[in-house]
C-alpha cells in the first residue's frame, strides 16, 4: 500500500511566533468527513477535525521554527524546514509527499508540490487543519506571557492593533526581528519590550 504523506504549513506572515508545519498520513479504513482547507473553516471546526485526524490518521507530526530561526533563515527557508521536521517527525516513513503550495523541501522520499493542495488533497486539508490549529495553541500560550500585543486575538498577524501595541511596548522575544514592521520599530526604539509589558494589560 503506498503511504501518502500531505504537507502544509501555517503562520508564514505573522509579526511574531514561530511557523509551524503538520505531515499527516491519513488511513482509508478510518475516513474523516468535512477535511478542507483550514483557512475556510471555524475554529471550533478545526478543533474538531483536529482531534478526528489525531485520533484517526495512520501518521501525524507536528514540528515549529522558530522566530529566531526565522530570522537567520529567511521565512520560506524557515517554512521549507519546519516541513521536514514534520515529515521526519513522522512514527511511519511515507512512500510519497505532497506539499501544498510551489516549492518542496528538500526530502529523502519523493515530493511533489500542489498548488493549493489544501484545497483539492485530503491529506494536505488534513496537515493545513493540524498545522493551524497548533500554531494557535502556541500563540494563545505566548500571549499569556506577552498579553500586551493581542496574541489571542490576531495570532501574531501585522493588524492594526498589533502594529499600534508594537509601536507602544516595543519589540517582544517572540517578534521577528527581520519583518519589515517590527524592524523599523526596534531602529526607533532599540532592542527589547518595554519594562511594563508583561503587565501591559493587567
């Protein structure tokens, strides 16, 4: 039986957090209804796909980059290895990889590409809803420690909101310092959170 492995990504354009990537290999005996793209989906939805695909997938991983690595790496290089890890992550080896998108890490096994895969392959709709909902589960931890941004609201994204608290409270750990925005911050105001920040909102 060839092993089909989906890919795919989330948090490639957010201000801060890591990125973090799934690899799903789904079991045929054990179909789960209503796979589509994370993104076209309500969060308690993908809360409840999320559980049916760890419950009932042949293979899951889930695996970050962080913002550190991110900003040595370049984000679609740090996108590209939080694949791998992912796929290498994997309790079972896959036979084949398809990653949603235009590029492919660089793999032992043979990949391919599709273009939003997320959409149209089970197993990428699967790695799309896995990867979403896990990078949010990161960020609603680092707004616990960071509460002034809005992490829980907009996930790290460059909203309104967010750019406005950057302005104010400065740069966190968890930003990326090589995104436009949170640069031009720190060239203002230097390196480092303001001293109150943790307790920004309280």
């Amino acid at each position: 039986m060839n092993l089909l492995c989906g890919v795919d990504e989330a948090g490639r354009g957010p201000l801060a957090g890591p990125v973090v990537a799934a690899a799903v290999i789904l079991d045929p005996a054990r179909p789960i209804t209503g796979l589509a793209d994370s993104k076209k989906l309500s969060p308690g939805t993908r809360e409840k796909l999320a559980h049916a695909i760890r419950s009932h997938a042949r293979a899951w991983a889930v695996a970050e980059v962080s913002a550190e690595e991110i900003d040595r790496l370049n984000i679609l290089q740090a996108s590209l290895l939080a694949m791998r890890r992912a796929i290498e992550g994997l309790a079972i080896p896959a036979d084949e990889v398809l990653v949603d998108g235009d590029r492919c890490p660089a793999l032992a096994v043979p990949a391919r590409a599709v273009v939003r895969g997320d959409a149209t392959v089970p197993e990428i709709s699967a790695a799309s809803i896995l990867a979403k909902t896990a990078r949010d589960a990161l960020m609603l931890e680092l707004h616990q420690r960071y509460p002034a941004y809005g992490f829980d609201r907009h996930k790290g994204y460059p909203t309104e909101a967010h750019v406005a608290a950057l302005r104010r409270f400065g740069a966190s750990p968890c930003h990326r310092r090589s995104f436009a925005p949170v640069r031009a911050v720190l060239e203002i105001r230097g390196p480092g959170p303001a001293r109150m920040v943790h307790g920004a909102n309280r």
